[in-house]
C-alpha cells in the first residue's frame, strides 16, 4: 500500500512538473494561434497614443488546459499610418513581471498587438499576409522579430452599444527581447550611414524588402526597422510590413521620398530601395534567397 501511494505522488508530481511546463511556454516558441478576448474602446486608444500611461485592461487568454484565463494589462496605441488610416489602430500591450509569472506570457514585458485595419472579413487575410512576411524573414536571417498568431474576439465598447469582432491577430515581440536573445543592445540613432551597418545583414534587408516589393521603411532613420548593436556590428531589423506588395492593403500606396513619389505606379511593383554592395557579397547573399 505504501509503495503504491509512493508512486502515485511520483506521477501526480511529474503531471503537475509538465501542466506547469506547458502552463509557462514561450509565447513565441509555441506555433499555434493563441485565443484571446479584449473588450475596449477604440475612442480611448486612439487619444492614448500621445500618452505615456498605459491604459487599465484585463486579457483572457486560452491556456493550456483549454481553459480561459485572464491576465492584467495596460493598454496603448501605436503606429503612425495606420493610426491615421485605419479604425482598429494597432496597440502596445504591456504586461507587469509579477502578471506575467506563471503564464504563456512569462519573460515578455511589452508586445506589440497588430490587428485588421477595418472589421471586414478580408482584414483577417491582411493580417495573415503581414504574418507570413514575418515568418519569410525568419528563414532569411535569425535576426527577426518573433511573432505569434492570435484569434481575436474583439468586443468594442461605445457609449450606447458594443459590437463584437473575430479577428486575426499578430504579436510581436519587443526589440528589447530580440536584442537580448542575440546578446545584443537596442540602438537609437536614428541617423545612421548605410556604411555604419552589418553590410551582410544590410543586404539581406534590403534584398528582403526587395521580394516583397516593400519601399515603405527606412534602415538610417528606423523608419519600420529597428537596429540592434551586437559588438562590432549594427544589424537593422524590419517590421510592419502592410504596405508591402505582397500584403497588397487597399490602403497601401508608394512611398515618398522627400516628397517626391518613387518611379513606381503601384506597391504590386518592385523597386529597389537598398545601397549599392560589392558584386562577391550580392551574389552571396543571391544565391542565399535562392537556396532557402
């Protein structure tokens, strides 16, 4: 009898050790979407862009028992195009240490939330276009951001009603957290000379937003990029790429350059925007794309 009580504590201690593990998973080790539920008001967000405080709300969650959970957060807008263009804005979700313990989102204090632009059901294939550009960087180079997939059920609150969205979803993670990974620091300059930068990983930018026929960002003034400084080099790493031909939003249009239109008629078209690299590493970098 002793010996049999002494094994079940054994394997109700393994089960719990594995519900635990499996509780606390990286967020973005994990490959499918994870559900969750936010009830908010687009009015507030877009007015808390501007401000430093983070708005007081509560995430559900699906963990990984099946069951919803919930978790404190502050939320915030953020964005510059499309806190102009469109309805949802995308949002900052900041999350304090001691919340996050103990659940999927354990180790990341701030992730940037995309959603649709607009509730329309092709906002979701918007959302799934800009993910699968992500996941293609991530084959270019381990120099990316991590994200996940979330299925959204949006509740929208408004002064006499509210109105529920199911929406796609796509977390990213924070450059902090990326640059840690890499053993490496956020760098703010923003007015950094092409020759300042990793000129391999440049490239691979650059030939990267040429596929997916992206003008809209910047690598010196981090426009839609951020870099990273992992001694001795500067390694830019791109973001938000809805203005991309291959996302193709209704609202994309080309970018402009002091003004000035580039010569393209439509983001469908290729056009590209990098510096000039020796013919040895073009061909590198070449044939790098082709075999991946």
């Amino acid at each position: 009898m002793k010996r049999q009580i002494l094994i079940t504590v054994f394997f109700m201690y393994i089960a719990g050790r594995l519900l635990s593990q499996a509780n606390t998973a990286t967020l973005f080790d994990i490959k499918s979407p994870l559900d969750i539920k936010l009830s908010l008001s687009v009015k507030e967000i877009r007015k808390s862009r501007e401000d430093t405080l983070y708005l007081s709300h509560k995430l559900y969650y699906r963990n990984a028992s099946g069951i919803y959970d919930s978790i404190k957060i502050g939320l915030k807008g953020r964005g510059n195009s499309r806190m102009q263009i469109c309805y949802f804005p995308p949002l900052w979700v900041k999350i304090q240490k001691k919340d996050a313990k103990g659940t999927v989102f354990e180790g990341n204090k701030k992730v940037k939330l995309v959603v649709p632009c607009e509730g329309q059901k092709d906002g979701n294939d918007l959302i799934l276009r800009e993910h699968l550009c992500y996941k293609l960087y991530e084959i270019v180079t381990p120099y990316a951001f991590r994200t996940r997939l979330v299925n959204i059920e949006l509740t929208e609150r408004r002064k006499k009603k509210t109105d529920t969205w199911q929406q796609k979803g796509i977390m990213i993670e924070d450059v902090d957290k990326t640059a840690k990974r890499f053993n490496a620091t956020e760098l703010n300059e923003t007015k950094l000379s092409a020759a300042a930068l990793h000129d391999t990983s440049a490239l691979r930018f650059d030939m990267f937003q040429f596929m997916i026929a992206n003008t809209d960002w910047s690598k010196g003034f981090q426009h839609n990029s951020k870099l990273i400084y992992q001694k001795p080099n500067v390694i830019p790493i791109p973001y938000d790429f809805d203005m991309s031909g291959l996302v193709d939003a209704p609202y994309a249009v080309v970018s402009q350059i002091n003004g000035e239109q580039l010569p393209i008629e439509s983001v469908t078209q290729r056009y590209y925007r990098g510096h000039c690299r020796s013919h040895d590493l073009t061909e590198f970098v070449r044939k790098e794309f082709l075999s991946r």
